[in-house]
C-alpha cells in the first residue's frame, strides 16, 4: 500500500505542476505580435531578395561567357565569309576578262605595294616565276587595261602601269573610226597620244588596244580623250590627252594576261 500510495502522490503533484505552468503561460500581448510581424516579412523578403540577386549575377556571369563564346565564332564566320567573297569576286573578274578582253588569262594576283614616287606609276603584285608570271605580261581588270609587267622575281611582279613615263600602248577609236596612234604616260594621271592629222578624234572619244606595239590583246578599253590640243603650224600629228580607263588607286586586284 504505501508503494501505491507514493505512486499516488508523485502523479498528483505533476499534475497540479502541469495546471501551474499553463495557467501562467507567457503568451506575447497582441501589440507586440503586430509590432514583429512587419520586421519577420522584412528578413524574409531581404533574404529571398538576396538569394534572387544572387542567382541573378550567377546567371550575367554565363550569359557574359556564352555572348563572348559566340562574339568569337561570329568573327571567325564573318571572315571566313569576307575570304569568300573576295574569292567569287575575283572569279567573276577573271570570267569577264577572259570573255571580253582575252581568253588567256594566267590568273588573278593582288596589289601589295605602290610606288610612292609621284614621277612613276607603277604596282607589285603578289605573284612571280613561280605562278608562271613573266616580263612583258599584260595585266589588266574588267575595266580596262593596268599596264604590263617589266620585272619579276620568284614570289613578285612590278608592272609599270599606263601612266608611268616608261609605258607606251599602241590606241585606236573603240567605234571603229580608224587611225592608229601611239600613247605615252604622262604622270600622274594621265596618257599622251599621237594621231597623224587626218584621224576625226574628238573630245569624249574612247581608245582601245591596237595591234601596234605587239604586246596587248586588241581592243582593250585604254582610256577616253579628254582634251584634243590645238594644232601648230609645224604640227605633223595631232596630240590628244586621255584619262585613263582604271584608277589605279582603288585597284587591288589584277588580271594576268599570257604576252602575245
């Protein structure tokens, strides 16, 4: 009995501590919970606003590295495409020469150097012996006659264009009015012609290739007359200026030409 009876009065005790302890709960005034509240929503939108911003310059840092990964590839591309146009565009040159001026052409070379001099006029190409470039080749581009080549070397070629004092072309009228004459360079833009006086040429007139001379294909677009200078008494042959067909200083491909 006295065992069942401590049992008793241990259980009893607990129980009387139990309603103690809930009845002087300390439950936080309703004041103070709303004066909290606001501050609990505050750290939790700063938190999930810090792990956003977080993410987010995570995200920038891959986008960053994949704009740059394809920056780098499109540069790639778009020179590749740049070495492929220029490539069709100096096929559709070569096309057009062989099918208009003469059909054997040796290739298509590119300017690297000009002459700096303003007393000569003259071009190096990037092509020599070794592409079977030789002296007193013609070279030329779909719009008219450069010149021909006077030096080469085994990876080079210097032509001495049109205009250069050393050049001279035999010229005709394109329209088939008669008369040969013989034209001369005259820096740093410019020809010189002789006509014998009889030859109807006028101002606007435009010249091509002649078999004079033996070195150009005939009827090659050399230049159109820009001035007819007047006659002296003494005169024998009538001069005239021509403006050339090309402007060498846009030119950066040419035409090679078999020498006839």
């Amino acid at each position: 009995m006295t065992g069942g009876r401590q049992f008793g009065l241990v259980f009893a005790g607990l129980l009387l501590l139990s309603m103690v302890l809930t009845r002087f709960q300390v439950v936080p005034p309703t004041a103070l919970r709303s004066v909290t509240a606001p501050i609990s929503l505050v750290g939790l939108v700063v938190a999930d606003n810090l792990r956003r911003a977080v993410l987010s310059v995570n995200d920038r840092r891959d986008l960053r590295a994949v704009n740059a990964s394809l920056q780098a590839e499109n540069d790639v591309l778009r020179q590749r495409n740049e070495v492929l146009n220029r490539e069709a565009a100096r096929l559709k040159q070569l096309e057009i020469i062989t099918g208009t001026q003469a059909p054997n052409a040796v290739g298509i070379a590119q300017v690297i150097a000009v002459d700096p001099s303003p007393l000569l006029s003259r071009l190096t190409l990037n092509r020599g012996t070794r592409d079977g470039v030789r002296i007193r080749m013609p070279v030329t581009v779909p719009g008219g006659l450069v010149g021909q080549i006077t030096g080469v070397s085994a990876s080079t070629a210097t032509v001495v264009s049109l205009v250069d004092p050393e050049s001279t072309v035999g010229v005709t009228l394109q329209n088939g009015g008669g008369g040969r004459g013989l034209a001369h360079g005259v820096p740093p833009d410019s020809l010189r012609a002789e006509f014998s006086r009889g030859v109807p040429i006028k101002e606007g007139d435009v010249l091509v290739t002649s078999s004079l001379g033996g070195v150009f294909p005939v009827g090659v677009r050399v230049g159109k007359v820009q001035q007819v200078l007047p006659l002296g008494p003494n005169d024998v042959n009538r001069s005239v200026i021509i403006k050339p067909a090309v402007d060498l200083g846009v030119v950066e491909d040419v035409t090679i030409l078999e020498g006839l």
